[in-house]
C-alpha cells in the first residue's frame, strides 16, 4: 500500500462542493500541512527502512525502528481516516463512521447538551454569577450605546408602524373594539370615575382652560359677537339701540366669562360640579340615566363615521410617531436616550434592581431549561439528521482534521521508538 497515494486520494476528495468562508479556507490550508508533514514522516520511515533493510549492527536497529515507524504511521493513518470516510475506498466494517451513524452522533449530542449544559441549577447559577444585569447596565449608561439602542428601536417601531395598514385599523375598531363596547355596560364605569374626577377637582384644570379661551375670543370678537346680536334683534329697533345693546352683552359676557375663570367658589362653578356629582351617581345608580347613556353609546357606536374618524386619527398619530422616530435630533429621540441612560446607571448603581432583575431572568431561565430544555435541545438531532452525511464529514474533518494528524505523526514517532525497544530487548 502507498500512503502517498492514499494521501492523494484523501485531498482529492477533500474539495467540498459548498463554498467556504475565509475562515475555513484557511482550516482546509492549514489540515493540507498537517497532512503533508504526517505523510512526509511516513515517507522517511519507509525510505529509512529500503536503506537499512541488509544492515547490520546499529543500523539493524535503525531498520527496526523505521519499521515500526511505518507500522505505526499506517494504523494511525487507517484509524483516522475511517472516521471520515472508507480507507482507500475500500468497504471495510466498522469504517466510515461518522457519515454512516450522524443521527446517533446527533442523539449523543444532544443528551450531552441536556444533560451537562440544560440544567436548571446550572444555568441558573451562570446567570446569577454572571451578573447580566449590573453589566448590561454599565452598557446602557454610556451615551454612544444608548444611542445605539435608540436608533435601532426607532428603526424597529418605525418599521412596525408602517406594517399596520388602515384596514387593520379599520378592523380593529370595527371586530374587537366595537363588539366589545357594544356588550359592556360602560355607564358605572363612567360614572364612578367621572365621580372621582369631581371629588378630587380634577376637572379644574379644564373649566379654566376652556374659560380662557372663551374670554380671549370674547374679547378679540367684539364685532363678531355685535353683528350676531343685531342679526337677531327686531327689524323694528333704531339701528343705535341694536347698537348699544350688543355692546352691553358683549361686556357682561366677558365679565361673567372673566368671573368664572378668577373665581374657584363662583356660582356657576359650583353649580357645574352639582351636575357633574349629580350626572355621576345617576350614571352609577339610576336605571334611566343609564339606559339613556347606554343608548347614546351605542347610536355613537353605529355611526359609520367612527371607522373613518379612527382611520384619520391613527393615520395622524402614525406619521407624527414616524417622523419623530426618524428625527436624530427630535425631542422623541433625545428624551428616549436620558431614560434609557438614566436607567443604565440605576441598574449599574442599585444592586437591589439589578439583583432582582438577574433573578428573574435567572428563574426564567430555570423554568424554560427545566420545562422545555429536552424541546430546544431537539434542534442539535433534528439539524443533524438533515445535514447530508459526506458533507457532515467533510465538514467536521474540516474543523477537526489538522488536530487530529497529530496522532499520525505521533503514531510515527511512537512506534519507531517502540519498535526500536522492542528490538533492542529482543538482542538483549
């Protein structure tokens, strides 16, 4: 048998139909001289061998050592090359090893993955002494990662809100919210928390809002409001009483106006919350109130222009949330990255939230390795099995080869020493 020609044999075969990365060009390179230097210590052995073959003395055990050499160098060559593939083509049992058993590989695979790595106590533990959430804070708080944070989510929200199409919407209010409106009984709930709204006085703000803005116009409108007044007056009046009544109205509607905004205990004020209080028990305990309410809900329901008026709503708030999730330098954008700075050093500086964040990762972990761990491990023998099995060689030996020409050449030098001791002892 010619090693060299095995050898031959064996890079020939070796070029594999699937393209390789930089990475593993440079693997099969590097397994080409490892192969090159084990048949080259082959080869000397041999040659050492025709040399010393009628020599006497010390050269007799040269002979011998070389010919173990060459033992040694054959079997290791046979022993690791039966794994990949059939030494010499040849069909010899028990060789070809990984091709013929990948999916029993792929099984023990993945029960040493289970049973060493999917262990809840394990993972659990590496969790918890990795400290995720200590470093994921320190990650967050500096300003060029927040910032990267921000625009990815930006990116990704913005994404997600061009995805949702008006008909989505549309369907949306139209099957989910609608129904679901229409078989809820809303008047309590809107009772009770327009009662509370009354009690705590939350509804303040808005009364002086919306008297502001009355007063403003009233008094920027003075013609406005003059021409109205003498458009319903009698066609009989003088034009100058028409006049100076319009005036007189227009200056008590804007002192009353200015007196309810100036006054927290004004009459009118007080009167309004009456009927607000007065509204919200109805809503909660008077069944006509509530069926009128109800009624009203369900005609404002059934009104075809409520699709519509979602649709243009959300269209609105979608294009305003895209523009500012694409505005580097928008108030959206710079706010999201303070928060999520500010949140990076809080968890960086209180270990009780990042102790308890890590815990609940770390029993999440626990619970998905201890109850679906055998699941997710299934992915090893499932990948395993649809790989093609001379492709599954080729790429193992890839990764392995060089390491493994090791036991050539070791084999090699082994035996010619053994050989050479054996012959030694066999003088002696």
């Amino acid at each position: 048998m010619s090693d060299t020609m095995a050898d031959s044999a064996e890079t020939s075969s070796f070029a594999m139909p699937a393209e390789l990365s930089g990475a593993d060009l440079e693997r099969r390179r590097g397994l080409r001289r490892m192969r090159i230097v084990a048949t080259s210590l082959l080869g000397l052995a041999a040659v050492v061998f025709l040399l010393t073959r009628d020599g006497e003395g010390a050269w007799g055990y040269v002979n011998a050592g070389a010919e173990a050499a060459m033992v040694g160098a054959i079997a290791d060559w046979f022993a690791v090359t039966a794994l990949f593939k059939h030494p010499l083509g040849l069909p010899i049992p028990h060789t070809a090893i990984i091709p013929k058993r990948k999916e029993s590989l792929g099984d023990s695979l993945q029960e040493f993955v289970v049973d060493n790595f999917l262990q809840s106590d394990v993972v659990s533990e590496r969790i918890m002494s990795a400290r995720v959430a200590s470093r994921a804070g320190a990650w967050l708080a500096d300003a060029g990662h927040a910032e990267r944070v921000v625009r990815s989510g930006s990116r990704i929200a913005a994404h997600g809100l061009r995805r949702i199409s008006s008909d989505d919407v549309a369907a949306l209010v139209q099957e989910a919210l609608v129904p679901k409106l229409e078989a809820e009984e809303l008047s309590p709930v809107v009772g009770q928390l327009l009662g509370e709204v009354v009690e705590e006085g939350a509804h303040t703000g808005l009364v002086d809002l919306v008297t502001g803005e009355l007063h403003r116009w009233l008094v920027s409108h003075e013609i406005e409001v003059a021409a109205l007044v003498e458009q319903r007056a009698p066609w009989w009046t003088p034009q100058w009483v028409d006049e100076r009544v319009s005036q007189r109205l227009h200056l008590e509607a804007v002192t009353w106006v200015k007196e309810i905004h100036d006054g927290l205990h004004h009459p009118a004020r007080r009167t309004l919350d009456r009927w607000l209080a007065t509204l919200a028990h109805d809503l909660q305990h008077d069944p006509d109130t509530r069926e009128r309410a109800e009624r009203l809900k369900n005609r404002l329901l059934t009104q075809p222009q409520l699709i519509r008026s979602s649709i243009s709503i959300w269209d609105s708030l979608r294009g305003a949330l895209i523009e500012a999730l694409h505005d580097d330098d928008g108030l959206l954008r710079r706010r999201a990255i303070e928060e999520v700075q500010a949140f990076g050093r809080r968890l960086e500086s209180d270990p009780r939230i990042s102790g308890r964040l890590d815990e609940i990762a770390a029993e999440v972990a626990s619970y998905t390795v201890e109850h679906y761990g055998h699941e997710l491990a299934t992915v090893i023998s499932a990948t395993v099995k649809r790989w093609d099995g001379v492709e599954t060689s080729r790429r193992i030996e890839l990764h392995v080869g060089r390491d493994l020409q090791f036991i050539r050449i070791n084999g090699t030098v082994v035996g010619g020493l053994a050989g050479l001791v054996i012959h030694t002892l066999t003088h002696l």
